[in-house]
C-alpha cells in the first residue's frame, strides 16, 4: 500500500501583466490539479489568498515565517506554499548574496504529514523544501553556493520518508548546480543525490522558461538576447535512497502545467511542472523521525 502525492511547482510572476485573469486562471488550474505540495515563487503576500481560494490548500508566504522582509519583496514577490495536509514551517532560510541583496527570495522549508502507508505503517512527515535560486546567467558560482546550502538544510531536518524540492533554479540540467543535486559531481569536496522527476518520467526537453511564450518574451530578450531560447529552469527533486534507506518515493509521472493559454491568457512567463508520486515504506518498515 502507497500513499499518491502530486506535487507541482510554478513561478507565479509576481503581478505583472494582467495579474488578476492569470491568477484566477492559476487559481482554477490549481482546483482542477488538485495537488498534494505547492511550490510557488515571485509570489506578492496579497496574492496568496486568491491563488489557493477554495482549493482546499494550507498556504504559507514568506513574509508570515521570517524576521525581516527583504527589499523590493512588493515588487518581485516571494516564495510560498501550499499543502493538503496542514504543514509546519521548520526553518526560513536566507539564500541573497552579496552579489544580489535586491533578490527577495527565502527558502521555505515544512513539514508536511502524509496518510499512513501501509498496514503495519503509521503516518510520517515529509520535508518539503521550496526554494529559489539566482537567476542571472553569470550567477553559477552563487546558484553552487545556494545548492550546497540547500542540502545542508534538507539534512537538518530530513525525516524518514524521502524530502521533496520543488521550486525555480534558474538552472539548466547540465548546470553545475544541477549536476550536485543529481549526484552527477560534487562542490567543494562534497557531494549529494536527488532524483529528478522529469528525468525519471517527463517526456521531451521539459522547458519550463521559453520563447514559444508571450510573457517570457521581455525577459528574455532582457536577460539572454539570443532568438527562441529555451531552458528548463523549474524541477521537482525527491530525495534518494541513500538519506533514507526505509522508504522510497517512486516518480509515476511528470509533465508540464500552466503551458497553454486558457482564452487568451497565459499563466505565467514560466511553465509549471507536475510530478505524481507513490511515497510508501520498504518491507512494511516504519520510521519516524
């Protein structure tokens, strides 16, 4: 017996654009998904609430978990979540640099309760982590900085059921970042392994920030200038049998959200991506820490 969580992950582009058709057709997208663990960035505090109305989610943001708010938060938004299962906030952590202090992103970490999974299983937490990483295109040395962090605070507070990641890395696969995460080369002497959903069970590139996009437009030709450019930029991660040898969370299925317009309206200058998971104890073992 396994327990199903769908997992989805979608950088919400703050408010611009026409802000309220986009959030009410995230908002019904959401509904239609109904999803297990929500990971959303570039999030504005008051657009929560209209995001995951009467979609039965937990909702936190940033601004109601961390000591201080960081500049042009009421510009370019936040990270938050949103969960089935009431979750508990066990750590905020900071990942600006010096090199980008006007980034206003945190990294949600929570614990979420999940259903028993097995006869002899009781119910365990798993870690959900939400972050976002630098996003300029000469800023790898800072994404390796904030990844290393990343599993530092996944290890603080693991539980026996594998972590989940879900968030905009602002990475393509064959990035170093990337890389550490997949267990494909370590960083300063060190190394880690999650799984990649789409990897596992996505079909095609998985481009999540492209030019097929009306909205990513501008920022593209901002950002990059180069024609038709494309990048998978947003994942979902679960963690590996090596952390947490008496549990597993198989990936079933990956794919795109958010990647069609609904009359005329895009959700987002990012795709969203889905990942069904089974989650389940190996041998009817349970463990819960």
């Amino acid at each position: 017996m396994v327990t199903q969580l769908r997992v989805v992950t979608l950088n919400v582009w703050n408010t611009r654009g026409d802000a309220a058709s986009r959030t009410a057709l995230i908002n019904a997208e959401l509904r239609r998904l109904e999803p297990d663990l929500v990971a959303l960035q570039e999030v504005l505090p008051e657009q929560l609430p209209g995001l995951i109305d009467g979609t039965g989610l937990h909702g936190t943001h940033q601004s109601q978990t961390s000591a201080t708010a960081p500049p042009h938060v009421d510009r370019y938004g936040g990270t938050a979540i949103a969960t089935r299962q009431p979750h508990r906030v066990v750590e905020v952590l900071d990942q600006r640099g010096p090199n980008a202090p006007d980034v206003p992103w945190l990294t949600l970490a929570a614990h979420v309760p999940v259903e028993p999974v097995g006869s002899q299983a009781g119910p365990g937490d798993v870690l959900f982590l939400a972050p976002t990483t630098s996003f300029r295109l000469d800023a790898e040395a800072e994404r390796e900085r904030q990844v290393l962090a990343l599993t530092d605070l996944e290890a603080r507070h693991r539980t026996a059921l594998p972590t989940v990641m879900a968030g905009d890395f602002n990475a393509d696969s064959d990035a170093s970042s990337i890389r550490y995460l997949t267990g494909r080369q370590s960083l300063s002497g060190r190394s880690t392994h999650f799984h990649d959903a789409w990897e596992v069970a996505g079909s095609g590139p998985g481009d999540t920030w492209s030019a097929d996009n009306p909205l990513a437009t501008e920022d593209i030709e901002a950002l990059v200038r180069q024609p038709d450019h494309r990048r998978r930029l947003d994942y979902v991660f679960v963690g590996s049998p090596h952390a947490h040898p008496l549990a597993f969370a198989r990936v079933r299925g990956t794919r795109l959200a958010f990647d069609e317009p609904s009359d005329g309206v895009w959700a987002s200058d990012h795709y969203g991506v889905v990942a069904d998971l089974e989650v389940g104890w190996i041998s009817g073992e349970f463990a819960n820490s």
